[in-house]
C-alpha cells in the first residue's frame, strides 16, 4: 500500500463548555512563571509573546483511502513545509515503512535543518503514518510497539493547582518555576517559599518536581538547587537553554545529589543520545508532536535504556500519540499530565482531541481502538489552507 496524498487541515471539533465554574483562573495566563524573555520586562510576561500559530492536523492517505491524522502545532509556517516541501515528496512511498519515511524526512530537511518548525512537521507526519499503520493492520498503536508493559498509565499532574490536583487523585506533582536570574535575589526567595508552600499542601509522601523552561544559568541553578535541597524534589527539570551542552555537563558535575531533567526541546535523537552517552541527565523528556514523532521516540527509549536512564515524555497525557508509547515502552514510567485547564472544571470537559482517555485517580488506560484510537469523522477535517489565517 502507497502514499497517496499527505495534506494539512483543519479540525473542525469544538471541546465541550465547561459546566461547573472554575474555582481560579487558569494558572498559565495568570500567575508569573520564569522563561527565556524573563530578562526583559517587557516580555516577561509568557502569554505576552509565546507564539499564537494555532494547532492543526495532518492527514496521510492511503491508495485504498484509509487515512492517519497527526496533531501539528505552529500554524502557517508548519503547514507550508508539510504542504509545500515533506508531502509532496512522500507521494508514492510505502505506507507502512515508516522507519524508512522516517529517516527520508530528516534528510530532506538537512538544507535548512531537521530542528525546530521542520520537526514538528516531520512529527505530525510521523504521527499520521503510524496512526495509518495501526488502521491498515487493525491494531492499536501500543500493540504495534510490542504490546502493553503495564496494566495503566501512572501519571503526575503540571500546574500551580495543587490542591485540585490531589483532590483528583495525582500521586505526583510539578509546579512551575515563578522567578529566575532576572528577578534577582528576591525572586529567589519566592522561589524557596513556593516550593516550601506546594511541599506543605503534597505532604512527605507524595512526589514533587520543578519546572524551570529553560530560564536559568548554570549559577543561578546550583544556588537555587542548594536552597531547595530541604524540600527534596523529585527532580528538577529544564534548567537551561537546550543548546547549552556544556552548561549541562557542568550542572551535573555541581549538582551530582539532584535528579534532573530536560529533553522538552530537543529535536531529532542526536542530542539525547549525546546526553545519554555523557550521563548529562537523569531524565529525558522529549515531546512527541515536537522531536519527529513516534518513530524517533522509540529510538529515544532505546538510548536511554542502554544508558540506563529514564524517559518520561513531555506533555505525554494531553493526546493520545505519546500514551501509546507510555503505555508499550518499559523505559516510560510516568506520562505527564499538564493541566491546561482551571481548577474545578472535571478533565473529561477539558479533552482537545477526540478520542483522548483522561486520568482517573492519576492512571489511565487505552482502549484497543485501531490506531491512535481517534474519535474523528473525515467530515471534520478540512483543508488547511496554509496561507488561510494565522
């Protein structure tokens, strides 16, 4: 079975209306949280900048008119290269050599890189396919990757509603990082008393974890990792710009006692395997629908069980795509949980796609759907028009 047409669309699916009031405002467009712009006041602010391209879809038919959708994100720059460049290109390959389709994109990509906006088309492609396989051969996604390695998904949830978080039953949580280097010695001190404050509300027991988006220096995070030292953080996590390798390598040499982090924002395996052979990490975190896809994750679990690391997939809990993986790979032990919505309002009334199973008490399981188990009709999805709207 070939390739027979690869396009962007649109979703055309509205979430349900929320049915209880939100006891706060949603934490991410409300509350202060450190990010690479911190040092500028004008930008400090992350809705204020962080970009506004809409999430769309990429659909990949087959000969016979089965079809794969795959989530892609950043809009109109995104669309162009599946549209204008990878689609195009993939016509008439094999649906199910996805390795081989894999590999092909990453090159093709090679005259302006397979990093950034190009991975999350490569990702959206990838994620299609696999969705593609799963419904030529009838089987879910997991199964293709060898079968369940566990009965449910365990998952932790992200945010700054921490008691809405243990009311829901999460046996886990990670808060963002308010203040950074910017805000000087005061923000450090916020810091501390955050942290001290969500300890008190999860108690000794339960896990808790720090979120810094790549908004530290090398100095800035020792000394912050110092004074939160009490508080015994189950890790912390993207202290520092992606590409700063060395930085990592001297963090880990300075902070040999504390579990980190990173992976989010790294594209395509080569930087994983790098922080994988110099033990930079503990934990790699790529997302799914940002590093290539399924296809590259896999790889990913690989080098990292080698190395003896784990994977914990970033964002893994709010589509399907990554919860295949959590669900069929040993090296997964947690999906992440990123509570985009408002505290009070139920998960169920919160899903963005389809089809997405929602954590019960902190676990989740799949269903043997075909695919990625998608809820969606074709009558939903629409051409895209990569030069439409923003």
């Amino acid at each position: 079975m070939k390739i027979k047409e690869i396009k962007s669309v649109r979703l055309e699916f509205s979430p349900r209306a929320p049915e209880l009031q939100p006891r706060s405002p949603v934490w991410i467009q409300s509350e202060p949280i450190a990010n690479t712009m911190s040092r500028y006041p004008r930008y400090a602010f992350r809705p204020s900048w962080y970009p506004s391209w809409e999430t769309f879809g990429c659909l990949v038919t087959a000969e016979d008119g089965t079809w794969g959708f795959g989530t892609a994100q950043h809009g109109r720059p995104v669309a162009a290269i599946i549209d204008d460049y990878l689609g195009p290109l993939l016509i008439g390959e094999p649906c199910l050599a996805i390795d081989r389709l894999y590999d092909i994109q990453v090159r093709l990509c090679a005259p302006f890189g397979a990093t950034g906006l190009a991975a999350y088309a490569v990702s959206a492609i990838d994620l299609a396919l696999w969705d593609l396989k799963g419904k030529l051969l009838q089987r879910p996604v997991y199964e293709l990757l060898g079968g369940p390695a566990r009965d449910e998904v365990v998952c932790y949830a992200t945010g700054l509603d921490t008691k809405w978080y243990l009311e829901l039953g999460f046996q886990a949580v990670k808060i963002p990082c308010p203040y950074g280097p910017a805000d000087g010695k005061d923000g450090l001190r916020k810091n501390v008393e955050t942290v001290s404050q969500h300890r008190e509300l999860v108690g000794p027991e339960k896990d808790l974890m720090l979120d810094c988006w790549m908004s530290f220096d090398v100095e800035y995070a020792v000394r912050l990792a110092e004074e939160l030292r009490p508080f015994k953080l189950k890790w912390i996590e993207e202290t520092l710009p992606p590409e700063d390798l060395d930085g990592h390598a001297q963090l880990r040499d300075r902070l040999p006692w504390q579990t980190l982090a990173t992976g989010e924002h790294w594209f395509t395996t080569y930087p994983f395997q790098y922080a994988a052979s110099h033990h930079l990490v503990d934990i790699l975190q790529p997302d799914i629908c940002w590093v290539g896809g399924m296809t590259p994750l896999v790889k990913i679990c690989a080098i990292a069980e080698a190395a003896g690391i784990s994977v914990i997939p970033h964002a893994s809990a709010l589509w399907p795509y990554a919860l295949h993986a959590c669900y069929a790979l040993p090296a997964i032990p947690w999906a992440e949980y990123v509570a985009l919505g408002a505290a009070g309002v139920p998960l169920d009334q919160l899903v963005s796609l389809p089809g997405t199973p929602v954590p019960v008490d902190g676990r989740l399981q799949l269903s043997d759907a075909p695919g990625f188990g998608l809820e969606l009709s074709s009558s939903q999805l629409v051409p895209f028009h990569s030069n439409s709207r923003p």
